[in-house]
C-alpha cells in the first residue's frame, strides 16, 4: 500500500472501534502523557492516524469526516504529508477545534478522548463548550489508536543518568527542601509533577527516553515533609546507586502504580498543588475523585529550574564555546566549499549533517538540542522548515543559507541561527538582513528595571523592521534549558504570552527574522543570560550577557542603514569573537575567523 492507502487503513480501523463504543468522534492531540513539547516514538500518535509529523497540531477523527488543526509554522508541512482527501485542513489558533467540533455534531452526540493527553484545563473548557451543545465528552479506557498500531516502537530501555551536583550545583536534597518549605508556607501537603524536564531538574537525573530531550519520563509526587513518590521504568534504574544519589526519602514505583497512589492521596483528603495547564486530567480527575483538594498553581520548579545557579552559568557559557567552535569551523568550510565550486551532492541534509560532525568533536557532545533547520533559498521561508520531511534542497542554486541548530552538551544546552551568503545576493537580501540584525542588536543592548517581562521588551527587535513595514510571525525569544529542553519556560520575549519577569539567571534566545514565502529567510540568533548591570541612575537594572559567539556575515550589511553605535556594535562583537575562539582554532579555519571578523 502506498502512503495514502495506510493512512486511509487505520483510519477506518479507527472508526470501527468508535462505532463500537458508541463514540461519534476522537480528538488525537500531539501529547503524550507529560504534555511536554518532545515527545517519544511510541506516543506519536498524529502522526500514525494522519502522516504529519510537526511538533504541535491535533486531529479530530469523526464518523464520515476528519480535520488537522495545524499552525502557520506547517501549513506546507501538513498538506504535503497529511491526504487532503481524508482531512480538512483548519488552523490550530484561528479555528478553536472544540468550538468548531461543536459545531459539527448535534445534540446527543458522543465525543471520546483520551484523558492522559489533554490538560485539566483543556478537559474542563471542552466540557463545558460541549454541553452548551448538548454534547457528552467521555473518557475513553483505552486509547482507539493504541488499539490498532500493531508495529508501535518500544520505549526505551536506557539507564538513566544520575546527573552530579557538579555538574547540577546544588543537590536534590537542596531543591526538594527548597520546594517543601513553601509547600508548608502555602499549607499544602503535595505537589504533582508531571513533566520530564522539573522532575529531572528536581532528582539531578537526565536520561535518553526521548531524542533531542535529555530526560527520564516519569512522574512524581513532592510532599511538604520533603518526602517524593518518583514514579517510573524501575528497569533503567539502579536502586542502590540511585537512593545514594537522591537521599533516602525518594521512594521508586513502577509507573502502573501512579494510580493507586493517587487514589491514596485523595482519600487522605489532601491538600495537592497542580498546575492544570501542564498536568493531565487523568492524574487530576483520580485524586480529586477520591477525595483530594487540587490547587490550581504552576508548576513551582519553574523558577528556580529557569532561574540558573552559578555552576549551570558556567556550564552554559563553556559549552558555548565549545560550540562555537564548531560552528565557525562549519561557516568556514562552507565557504571553502562555494569558492571551490565543487559541491556535486551537497545538499540541505549533507550540510546539516557535517555542522553535527563538527560538533560530535567537540567534549561532552551528547546530540542536537532539536532537528537542524538547514534551510536554502525559498525553504528558509518556513521558520520550522525539517528537510527530512522531503527531497533536500540541492546547494549551488540559491542566494542565501539560513542554519538553525543547537546541541546538547552534558554542561549545557545551545541554540544558534546564521544566515550566510553563498551566491549572489541583492540589495534587498542586504536590507532586510540588516533590519534584522538591527533589532538583534537593540535587543542585546537592552537594559530594564526588575519586574520586566518578555512581553515588553519584544518590540525592540521588531522596530526597525515595523519601520519599513515589515514583521515576523514568531516569538524573539525563548527560554533554554542547562542540559534539558531547548525551549523552556516560563520566560519568554514575545508580543504576547508570559507575563513573568525576566530574574537574573534566566537564558534566551534573541532572534529576530524576516521571510518572504518561496523566495527566502533570515533569522539572527543568540542566546543570552539575563544579568544584574553595573548601576547607573536611580534604579537598579538588569540587562544582558551574551553566551554565543560566532560571526555574522557582514557581506549581506547594507551598511547605510546602520547607525554609528551599530557599527560599533558590530566591531566590538566580532572583536570578542576573535578574541575568545582564535585560541582554539587553527589553520584554514583560524584564517577564515580573521577575516571574518575584520572590522567593518
């Protein structure tokens, strides 16, 4: 059977089983049971029953009928992977699925989901949207895919990696007392942790369970006498090793157990805090069924995870350098190989694949952060362009190169975009480069008094872009985890979003871009580290300190757009550059890096 003949296949396997159940349709989200962004091959679930693999979407299996919600970033990407024949295509935020699946079915009808993948938040807006139309939102037992995906991977098996204070600079011991006393403050008996990244953060674990994440999948429960139930694959843990690492208060559960604890807690009439927009409704809808109290909160190792301590800073800023190292060496070898003229089989996939052999030389190299978006002429268009979901993009015939790429590192985690010349470009490549590296700059330069967020900073990358009437449909800037997730919250520089003030500690990206659809991409980004500044006026501020160094390709500056203190800003960057990476490159790549960052 050709692809559409499979998708087709399990579609209506899928049907028959809602059929049984008395179920007029299924909501497939892309979630497993953490909620988190990554997640592992044995939970891709839409992209079994749909073909399309991007990281955010969700689709609506009905009776006769089947709708993909998917964002700006895939509308491409969904219809050439998803059948347009089985599915409608709607948008993820234009196109509220639960309002519009309200809308398709009458009175009486029956919708199932699965309520290990939706939040409580979700499940009790749906709920309540649904039984305006006199619809009944029911929990399925067993997810109807689960059913049908016979050849579905198997979790991994893999140790998990007890993470040293070291490394981590504060023991697990530390973190769960700090959390347990506020717990006690709050007079709450519990937490519920369900996502990777806290809990691993909280343990000073890390693992292999999910690609491009770092992390262990598990749950866990934090009681205010700083006790934890830790709730995972006991076969990839060394129980004796593990109680030595953690403290003796740390009890291990099989996963299967996580309900009856659960149950337990809430017939204890408990107490428990849980973030009802990242937990899932199971876990909730269990404890408070039995009796427990919920307190809708957030997640409390947020802050303290974002907030880095001076160990973690020092990790992210060596790791840094070692990345930057081997990016350099790869915009290097990039340009011997446009000069050469000899890149016969090079391609987007070839490119991507030699940037990570650059950084699999370097020490402590885990894997990348996230699929490299190696991106030529029109494809760097799509922010979230992957060209494995195609035929790559042949090199030689474009303008401009746009990289995005990162890596995990076992003292750090990285994020970088650079957009390079490697053919003919025009002035209006030139000018909107410069726009965007404009409002690179206006951010780094950036200083603000404590109690700012994201939210108000966000203007300043886009200004000059706004002022030549141009804008970007992303974010500028998210968080990133130390060894974790490369994007991590709550902090966030967007024109909406997060509210949570920027603390001295946090890491993100800033990185403006432009797209023009089928024709190009920029996008300029480093990452940062929000820092406390030298005092100046009335107020103390903070501003920030950059963690990447690596050129940027002054060939594609309009320079009579830039002011003096950009020219300077420039100058002093790549003077800084040369300064730190000059050291540990030689030959051929030390000659690029000296030109490279020649003055302008």
């Amino acid at each position: 059977m050709n692809q559409f003949e499979i998708i087709e296949s399990r579609v209506a396997q899928v049907r028959v089983t809602l059929a049984s159940q008395e179920l007029d349709a299924f909501i497939v989200p892309h979630d497993d049971e953490h909620l988190g962004e990554y997640i592992p091959a044995h939970a891709e679930r839409l992209d079994w029953i749909t073909g399309f693999n991007g990281s955010a979407g969700l689709a609506i299996i009905l009776a006769q009928r089947a709708a993909l919600f998917i964002d700006g970033r895939y509308t491409v990407q969904a219809r050439m992977q998803a059948p347009a024949a089985l599915f409608e295509f709607l948008h993820l935020n234009e196109d509220p699925h639960v309002q519009w699946l309200a809308e398709q079915l009458p009175s009486g009808a029956r919708v199932g989901f699965d309520a290990r993948l939706h939040s409580l938040a979700w499940y009790q807006n749906a709920k309540a949207v649904l039984a305006d139309r006199g619809i009944e939102l029911v929990r399925v037992k067993q997810n109807p895919i689960d059913l049908h995906w016979t050849d579905r991977p198997v979790p991994t098996k893999t140790p998990v990696i007890l993470y040293s204070e070291e490394l981590a600079g504060q023991s697990s011991q530390a973190k769960r007392e700090l959390l347990a006393s506020d717990l006690r403050k709050r007079g709450l008996d519990a937490v519920l942790l369900t996502q990777a990244e806290p809990i691993n953060w909280l343990l000073n674990l890390r693992g292999r369970d999910v690609e491009r994440l770092p992390v262990v999948l598990g749950f866990a429960v934090l009681y205010a006498n700083t006790s934890m139930d830790f709730f995972v694959d006991t076969d990839k843990i060394d129980c004796i090793a593990f109680t030595r690492h953690v403290g003796q208060d740390v009890s291990v559960y099989p996963i299967d157990k996580l309900g009856d604890v659960l149950r337990r807690i809430g017939e204890d009439q408990q107490k428990v805090l849980a973030d009802p927009n990242t937990a899932n409704a199971w876990t909730q809808l269990i404890m408070e069924e039995a009796g427990a109290i919920l307190v809708a909160g957030q997640d409390p190792t947020m802050l303290p995870k974002a907030c880095k301590n001076g160990i973690e800073l020092a990790g992210m800023r060596a790791a840094h350098l070692r990345d930057g190292v081997a990016v350099t060496r790869f915009l290097a070898w990039l340009d011997r190989l446009v000069a050469s003229g000899e890149y016969q089989g090079v391609d987007e996939g070839t490119l991507a694949d030699q940037l990570e052999a650059f950084r699999h030389e370097q020490d402590h190299y885990v894997e990348p952060s996230f699929d490299t978006i190696s991106a030529l002429g029109p494809n760097a268009a799509m922010c979230h362009y992957r060209h494995t979901n195609g035929v790559p993009r042949a090199f030689g015939q474009d303008s401009i190169y746009l990289v995005d790429s990162g890596a995990q590192y076992l003292d750090g985690t990285t994020d970088i975009t650079r957009t390079v010349k490697i053919g003919e470009v025009s002035e209006e490549h030139k000018a909107m480069f410069t726009r965007v590296l404009q409002g690179h700059i206006a951010l780094d330069q950036a200083r603000f008094p404590r109690g700012t967020a994201g939210i108000q900073l966000d203007v300043l990358a886009r200004m000059p872009l706004w002022q030549a009437g141009y804008n970007y449909d992303h974010g500028t800037g998210h968080g990133v985890g130390h060894f974790l997730s490369v994007h991590e919250g709550p902090q966030r520089i967007a024109p909406k979003g997060s509210l949570v003030a920027l603390q001295p500690g946090m890491v993100l990206s800033n990185e403006p871009g432009y797209y023009r659809e089928d024709a190009f991409g920029i996008r300029c980004e480093n990452l940062v580290i929000v820092t406390e500044q030298e005092p100046r006026g009335e107020l103390p501020m903070l501003g920030f300190e950059r963690l990447t160094y690596v050129p940027f390709d002054t060939r594609l500056i309009d320079r009579s757009l830039l002011s003096q203190d950009e020219f300077r800003w420039i100058n002093d960057y790549h003077v800084e550059v040369f300064r730190r990476l000059s050291p540990l490159l030689e030959g051929e790549d030390l000659a690029w890096l000296e030109q490279a960052t020649s003055l302008i």
